[in-house]
C-alpha cells in the first residue's frame, strides 16, 4: 500500500474508543475456535502473500537501509519482528521487494538519468539484497526458500519460509532479459503494474491506456509462466486481470487485494474475475488495509481527499494553514474503526463466489499505516483464523486458506514451468517487435 499518513492523538482516542465498543457488541469465538484455529497454524504453514518490512528497513527515519540495525530479533518499530511472528505463527513469507514505480520517483529510481524508461534496476537490486541479507541474518528463524518444497522443508524445520515477490512490473524495465535475471535471484512472483499504468499493462489506480495487456504484456506472462514466476494481479485493472487470466498457462494469485463487490476500491476484485480464478486455479489473498476492507473507511479516505483539494484551493500559497485546517477538519470528521469482522468479510466473499481453494492471506504488513483493529501487526494471525472458525470454517476450510491453497499454487505453477521449459526457449521478443513502437533513446 505505503501511503504515509499522520492521524492527530484526538483522533486515535475516538478510534480506540469506537473499537472498544464495537467488540463489546460483536460475538467472540469461542475457546473451542480459539482451539482450532491454533492447531491448524501448528500442522499447516500459515503463508502471507505480501509483507513491506524491506521497503520500511529502507526507509526507517533513524538508520535507512541499515540491515543489522533494524533488528528483528528485538522490538522493532514496525509491525514485523521474529516474537511476533513467532507468536502470530507465521509459516512462511513473501517479503515484497517493492520500488517505487511514480514518476515523481524516476530520478530517484534512476540516480538521476534522463531516459524515456527511468533506470528502476539499481533500486530493485538494493531492495532485493536488503530482503536476502535481512533473511541470512537470521538462520535459525528464518529460511530461504524458491519453492513449495522449500516452504514445506522450512516449516517442519520450524523456520518461517522466506520468498521474494516483485511489485511492480516497471523493474523489469521492458526487457525478458530483466525479468529472467530477477527470477534468478529468487524472485519468484512479480506484480504486473504498481500503481502507475506502464508500456505494456494497465493499472488500476492509473489511466488505462491498453484495454488491459498489450502483445508484449502478454508475452511477459508467458515468459513468467515458462520461467515459474507467479503473475500476481494485485494493482492491475480489470481489464489486465482478465487478459493475464486469459494467457497465463500457470495459476495467478493476487497477492493482497480484496473484494470490490464490498468495497467499491479500485484495488479489488470484482466478482466478474472472481469467478474465473477457479478455471485458472489461482488465489485471492485478503489484505489488512482499511479502506479496501471497509466500505465506511473507503468513504472517509475519499472525503479527506476532497477536503484536501478544496483546501488547496482555499489556502494556494500557505501550506501551514492548510495543515492546521486539515487536522482541524479530521478531529471533526474521525476516521471509522476497521474491524477484523471486516476483513473476515472479504475472506467470506471470495470463498463463497470463488470457492474455499481460491482464497489466502496477504496482509500488506509493514507497507500500511493505518491497521486493523484486532490486525495491528504480525502477532494477531491467530484472532483471525478463530474468527472464521467461529462463523463455521471448519478445520480443512481453515488449512487451505492458511497454506493450502498457495502451496497447490506454487506447486502447479512449478509443473507448468518445467513442461514450458521443454517445449520452447527464453523470448527473446521485444517491445518494439510486438507493440510497434519505436526503440527508446
């Protein structure tokens, strides 16, 4: 997600305060869920599709990009560190390297260059090195791992699987070759857009400018399936979920997204494509973040926005003001309270219209700023699993959307790989080849 945001100290009173009193009128699971939901994550790897703790050791205000210094195995500021996953008893993780993909963050992407497609390498490899030094620092909890047999062999060994994910397919910079060299340093899914609309793929928070895939998007997923790289459509539009679920010979995931027949977000899932994974195979993993899992926190989210432009309009040139106007405006307007109920909702949706094997966890941890009441870091996995318990997930429901479902993902993904890589070589087709257009200076 990584949208910074400040809620002033009057404001967090009236959520805690409104949180309280939701639980209080809410039904609580029961020992006996509470039961379930623990045995499940002791006998089946509890597999999270997207943590941002990379990108927050990159950014930490104290000691940027400081690995060692970001200790995990001590409190950390954030909402991710080994006690608590170890109390959130966390299987496996995909540790998103995410970049940014703006274009406000070109000369930051490209130190600099002036180029028609910015230089996004360089920041992509750092953040890979900090997700791979962050996961060798420390061998005894967590274990490298490129497949669904290493997340298996991890989690009997007691360890936490540690994957990469890419998110964003403006890292690959237009090129196969790009693609297959962050395959081989053990990224093993890649979102196709970030928020921006790119060359060959529409985003779902930017204009679409293709329809969905271009012919060269198109054959980005069919290198990924030949390389084993899960597409994951998280971000994308619409209309590039469904052309990648036209294409793509290997099952997708979305990685964190949630479902927009309950939130109108543009960054979920509506049912039109839900009701396709299943011939496809693929999984939906449920994010924490509000205003995706909250029709009222998606409605106060567009609100602050409106109020901010109409503040930009009242105050041109005086930055303070609008500050104070703003702060002044949200102690008024509070933000509502986001219940785990709410995420529990999404998960529910996605089970009923794409079935129980389509479904997952992907929390967005550590990439969000404003959490879950019930969902506040990486400890609180267990809350949820009693919850769905609760509403009548029985034990083998629950294992699937813990792990289940993405090992079988993986897996499947992994045979198609091995089938495609018989069959034909590495493309070597390019963007100007396949879209026509003519070759960046």
């Amino acid at each position: 997600m990584k949208t910074p945001g400040i809620i002033p100290v009057a404001v967090c009173a009236l959520l805690v305060a409104s949180a309280a009193h939701a639980q209080n009128t809410v039904p609580q699971p029961s020992a006996a869920d509470r039961a379930l939901a623990m045995r499940v994550l002791r006998e089946t790897p509890l597999i999270d599709g997207h943590n941002d703790l990379p990108w927050r050791i990159r950014e930490d205000s104290v000691r940027p990009m400081d690995v060692p210094a970001y200790a995990l195995d001590k409190h950390t500021p954030g909402m991710t560190d080994l006690d608590r996953m170890r109390r959130g008893m966390v299987g496996a993780q995909f540790w998103s390297v995410y970049i940014p993909g703006e274009a406000s963050a070109h000369d930051y992407a490209s130190n600099g260059a002036v180029s028609s497609v910015p230089g996004y390498a360089r920041v992509q490899l750092e953040q890979i090195d900090i997700a791979r030094r962050t996961i060798a620092s420390y061998p005894d909890r967590l274990e490298w791992a490129t497949s669904a047999a290493d997340i298996r062999r991890a989690f009997k060994d007691g360890k936490v699987g540690s994957l990469l994910g890419m998110e964003g397919g403006h890292a690959i910079e237009n090129s196969l070759g790009v693609l297959r060299a962050y395959y081989d340093l053990g990224v093993r899914y890649m979102t196709l857009t970030h928020n921006v609309t790119l060359d060959w793929a529409d985003a779902a928070l930017d204009t679409a400018r293709h329809g969905g895939l271009t012919p060269f998007g198109k054959e980005v997923v069919r290198e990924m399936n030949r390389l084993g790289m899960l597409v994951d459509l998280a971000h994308v539009s619409p209309g590039t979920m469904s052309d990648a679920l036209t294409v793509s010979e290997a099952p997708v995931i979305f990685s964190h997204s949630g479902a927009r027949a309950l939130v109108d977000h543009r960054r979920n899932v509506p049912d039109s494509i839900l009701r396709r994974v299943p011939k496809n195979g693929g999984i939906v993993m449920v994010p924490f973040v509000t205003d995706f899992v909250s029709k009222a926190a998606f409605e106060h989210d567009n609100a602050v926005t409106q109020e901010r432009t109409a503040l930009r309009q009242q105050f041109p040139d005086d930055s303070a003001a609008r500050k104070h106007a703003l702060a002044d405006w949200t102690v008024a307007h509070p933000a509502p309270a986001v219940m785990l109920s709410d995420v529990a909702d999404h998960i529910d949706h996605i089970r009923q219209v794409a079935g129980v094997d389509h479904v997952g966890i992907g929390s967005d941890f550590d990439g969000i700023t404003e959490t879950v009441v019930g969902l506040e870091d990486v400890s609180k996995y267990p809350d949820l699993f009693a919850e769905l318990a609760r509403r009548g997930w029985t034990e083998a429901d629950l294992r699937k959307l813990a792990g289940e479902n993405l090992l079988r993902v993986l897996t499947q993904a992994e045979a198609v790989s091995e089938r495609l890589r018989r069959e034909r070589p590495a493309s070597t087709a390019t963007i100007e080849e396949l879209d026509h257009t003519p070759p960046h200076t």
